[in-house]
C-alpha cells in the first residue's frame, strides 16, 4: 500500500467520482483508476461500486476511517520534519563540563537567545564521559567536553577542537609543594590527591598519567564541584590536578596556591593540557537552529577561553610580585 494510493481513495470517496477525484489531485482519471485497482488489490476486497456516482463499499465504509487517520498522521509527520528544517523546534538541550559552563559558555548562550528567541534552550552541567554518553543517546544534542577518543571516534559524531587547556596543582597557600616553582611529578605522589568521581574524564586523565609515570595515586576523596575541591585543599596536606579554568577563582583566594607541573623527568613533551571539544551529530546539524548553536560555540568558546587565561595570566604575575605566592 502506498501513499497515493490512499490519497486516490480518500479524493474519490470525498468526492463521489474518479474523474473530479484526478482533478483534485492533479493526475489523470486512468492514474487514479490504477491507484484504486491497485489498493484493492492489495487488500483482497472492493472499495468502490462503479455506478454513475463511486460508491463506496461495506469494505470501503470500513477502511474509510483508517484511511483518512493514516492519510493525516503523514501529513503531521510531513509538517513537523519541515517544521524541523525550519528551525522550528521546541528546545534545543546542551551538556557542558562545570568550567565552560560558567567560564565560556554564557556569551554564547546570549547570542543563540537573541537569535532563536522561541527556542527553549536547556543547559545541563555533566561531567565529560556522561555528557558524551547521553549525547550518544539522543538525550542533549551538543556536548562541550574534555575529549574521549573512545566515545567520539563513531562516524556519526562531528567533533570541533577548542581549545587545549594546561593542567595544574591546587594547593593550600602554606602547603609544602609551594616550594617549586614548577612542582615535579615524582613529589605529587607523596601527597594525598583530591579527584573528580567517576564519569569526568579529569579522573580518567589523571588516573592514566599516574599510571605512565609509575608513581602511585594516592586517592583521599572524589568530588565533583569547585567549591568543594577548593574547601577540601584549603584544609591541609590534600592537592589536586586541574585544569586552568577550574582555578580561575582559586587563583584570588589567599589561602590557596597555583602551581604549573614540571616537564622533563626522562619525558620529552609539552606540558599536560586536556583537549577541550565541541561534539553534536552529523544529523543534528542539518537543523539550523542546532547548527547555529555550534557556529557559535565554534567561534565565541575559543576566543573566550584566550581571554580568561589572559586575565589569569595577568592575575598571577600581579599576586606573584607581591609575594602571595612565595
């Protein structure tokens, strides 16, 4: 059974003749005979009594309300797919790690705003693994992550690099590690470590350059906001291994230090960094407000994280010149 076929029917049955049935659909009356034929043929009963006026059947009176209820279940699907590509969709959900979320996220948020006023936007903070996982699901329909090779190597998946961000170590201002300038890796292992839980790829990261590096992770808590990691270290002997932005407010507070990880130690390779990406998927993308959003993120979250560590920068030199950091 196909389409025009049940859209031949419902002409003739509505209009009571093959012939104003054709002209109603733009074919000619032999095209609309075949398509009648061709339906009853395929549900083994007539539809139609062939009489000065098409009447229809007992067979007919009964598929007659199938029919129009199929025939109008299309038409709704036709119109929510170009409603679709219009870019009239009802919402448009994003999972994000904590610091683009609050670091690099808003100007973006504002613009697609300004833009697609009608669409509600919904912004959900996830850690890396669980945002990219949930995006696989079809639950968000952009990730802004650290990088899983492992979750975004399918084909379906578009994956835009942002930015590669530095990893350092949080510790209390009055800490022994503040010693360095550059703290090696062979003294983290002598304290106890503060991470992420499960499902934030900084665990993951963590976990493997400890495991490269032969030295021991000794693990006191798993956490997975800021203000508890600054909280926690604050208190004593406890680090932590972050990335740049997460240390943005951290880099203000008195009684907590930053320090950059040294490189070398029989390593030859640029300092640690995590890779920053934008994900949706490549079906996404054929909706405009969606593609929108990515441009967006695309352009503004780069530039936007340069100006953060900019300002970091700046920050730091300023508390290092009077000794906040000696």
């Amino acid at each position: 059974m196909r389409l025009e076929q049940l859209q031949a029917f419902l002409a003739v049955a509505e209009t009571g003749s093959f012939q104003q049935a054709a002209r109603k659909c733009g074919v000619t009356q032999s095209t609309i005979s075949r398509q009648i034929q061709g339906l009853e043929t395929a549900l083994g009963l007539p539809l139609f009594h062939r009489s000065a006026q098409a009447k229809l059947t007992i067979g007919g009176e009964r598929f007659f309300p199938h029919a129009r209820k199929i025939y109008q279940e299309w038409q709704i699907a036709q119109q929510e797919l170009a409603d679709l590509l219009a870019g009239k969709q009802p919402e448009l959900c994003v999972a994000a790690i904590h610091s683009v979320c609050a670091y690099c996220l808003p100007p973006v948020l504002q613009k697609f705003v300004q833009n697609y006023p009608e669409v509600q936007l919904r912004v959900t903070s996830l850690g890396s693994d669980r945002a990219l996982k949930v995006l696989k699901d079809g639950l968000v329909d952009i990730a802004l992550v650290m990088n899983n090779r492992f979750l975004t190597a399918s084909p379906e998946m578009v994956v835009e690099i942002l930015y590669n961000e530095p990893l350092e170590i949080l510790m209390a201002a009055n800490h022994p590690l503040t010693q360095y300038e550059t703290v090696p890796w062979a003294e983290l292992g002598r304290y106890p470590q503060v991470v992420f839980k499960d499902g934030y790829g900084m665990q993951r990261l963590v976990q493997e350059q400890f495991e490269r590096r032969g030295i021991k992770l000794k693990v006191a808590l798993e956490l997975n906001t800021l203000d508890a990691f600054r909280g926690v270290v604050r208190q004593g002997e406890q680090i932590a291994l972050l990335p740049q932005l997460a240390l943005v407010e951290a880099s203000n507070d008195p009684s907590l230090a930053i320090r950059p990880l040294a490189t070398g130690s029989g390593f030859s390779e640029p300092p640690l960094t995590r890779q920053v990406v934008l994900v949706t998927t490549r079906d996404r993308l054929l909706l405009p407000p969606i593609k929108h959003f990515y441009e967006i993120a695309r352009k503004l979250v780069p530039v936007q994280f340069a100006e953060l560590t900019r300002k970091k920068l700046c920050n730091t030199f300023t508390l290092k010149g009077r000794h906040t950091f000696s």
